[in-house]
C-alpha cells in the first residue's frame, strides 16, 4: 500500500483560456521537474479552458495532470450544454470531479445521479474525484461521519471492486468549503479514517488501502501540511488557492 499524494486545483468557474495557459505555466516552472515524482499535482479547469492547458501539457511536456469539473452522466446526445466523458477523454483528462457540494446544491444533484457519473467516468478511463462531505447542520448534530459514509457508498454503488481503485475520494465539509473555516487535521481524520473503514468492510482491506482520499476545504499552504500528516489524508482538493500560482506552489511543495 503505497498512496500517491494529490494536488487538484479546483478553479470553479474561474479563468479563461488564457488566464488558463499563464496560470499552468507559473505553476509547472515553479515545481523542479523531481517534485512531481513525488507528488501529482491536478488542475481543473472550466470546459473552456481544457484544450489551450492540453495543448501546453502535451507541447511542453509537462508533469501537471489536467481534468474536468464535471461531465454528463450520458455519452452524447440531446443533452444542450453537457459535456461527455468520450469528449473528456478525448481531451487528455485524467480527473474528473463528480458530486461537488456546488452542484449537489445548485443543480440538485442527487446520489444516483453522482453514482452515474462516477461509471460515466470509470467508462472512458478518467478517475473520478468524488466529493463527499456534510453541511454545517449535519456536523453540529454529530451526524457527519454517518452523512459522509452513506454519500460514498452511494457514490461507488454497482462498482466492481477493481473500478474502486481508479476512484479517489474528496471529503469535503460543505462548511468549510470556500469559508477560510478549515477542518481541524483531527476532525478531517476522523472521517477520512470512517471513509476508509468503511471502504474496507465493503470491499476488503487492500482496495481500502490503496484508495486515495483528500480533504478540501480552505486548504493553504499554512495548514495543507498538518493536513497530509494525517494517516488517512493523501493529499488536498484546493479551490480558491489554486487560483494563485504563487499560494498554489507554496502548498504543492508543503504537500
Ligand atoms: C473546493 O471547491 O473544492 C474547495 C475546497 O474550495 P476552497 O479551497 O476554496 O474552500
């Protein structure tokens, strides 16, 4: 069991294209060539974005990973304005957030629907990074670990147990997120190691062993390091400190 740490750099619905290609290009000359042996680090950028970051990863040879903040549950069709994992593979992506709280909250997606797009993902060969994680509400009545477990099994329901692997999990407390609230590295353990205990009930201790779970939620650079400390943290979902290449860099390095 050996877990790679991950970076991903959620830039929500932030940056055009060229914004896309400046930001990608402080970020890899930054980062020495022998850091990302060590650590994967991911941006996310908005669909519009994908192609000018591909075609500078691919022309440049860059380590930096690339994906998606989402895509349909669907592989083409009549389905205005999605965009389809056949679509995102064919752009080079590797990741794929499914079931952040933003689109649970604004565009009300449910679990099943989550659990579609999380096979959607798997189908095209892009590793979902699905995001699970309790509202303020559910945490203050000591419901979260109960809250965050259930979404996960929901998420990775008719998996095969091979597939599970290729998921990594976001535990991300909807309070935290966008707040500058952190989890305490304890509290973030405590769930990511629920996450893991539960995973290995479900589908043994070596494919438990091997996912990777991050936490999210106002991660800097001056707490992303306490954070992967944790036994259960293999790295960070960062979004508005993705945004700065400075901060960002800063944090891969203390990752
Ligand atoms: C996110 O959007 O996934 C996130 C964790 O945001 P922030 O780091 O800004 O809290």
């Amino acid at each position: 069991m050996s877990r790679q740490v991950l970076v991903a750099g959620n830039w929500k619905m932030n940056l055009n294209h060229l914004e896309a290609i400046a930001l990608v290009q402080k970020i890899a000359f930054a980062l020495p060539e022998k850091y990302f042996a060590k650590v994967e680090v991911a941006v996310l950028p908005p669909f519009t974005d994908i192609r000018s970051v591909q075609t500078l990863v691919d022309g440049d040879k860059l380590k930096i990973r690339y994906g998606a903040q989402d895509l349909s549950r669907h592989d083409s069709g009549a389905y205005t304005g999605d965009v389809s994992g056949p679509m995102l593979a064919k752009l080079g992506c590797t990741y794929v957030t499914v079931g952040h709280s933003e689109r649970r909250e604004h565009h009300g997606e449910s679990d099943d629907l989550v659990n579609a797009k999380v096979k959607a993902a798997l189908k095209h060969d892009i590793s979902p990074i699905l995001c699970v994680g309790e509202p303020l509400e559910v945490r203050e009545a000591g419901n979260h670990v109960a809250h965050t477990t259930d979404q996960l099994i929901a998420g990775l329901k008719g998996l095969k147990t091979e597939q599970v692997t290729k998921v990594v999990l976001a535990y991300e407390p909807v309070w935290a997120i966008g707040t500058g609230r952190v989890a305490t590295p304890a509290d973030a353990q405590e769930v990511c190691g629920a996450m893991r205990a539960r995973l290995a009930e479900k589908y043994g201790e070596q494919i438990a062993g091997d996912v990777r779970i991050l936490y999210g939620g106002s991660v800097k650079s001056g707490n992303i390091g306490d954070l992967v400390k944790q036994d259960d943290i293999d790295g960070a979902l960062v979004g508005g400190a993705s945004l700065d290449a400075e901060e960002f860099t800063k944090l891969c390095a203390l990752a």
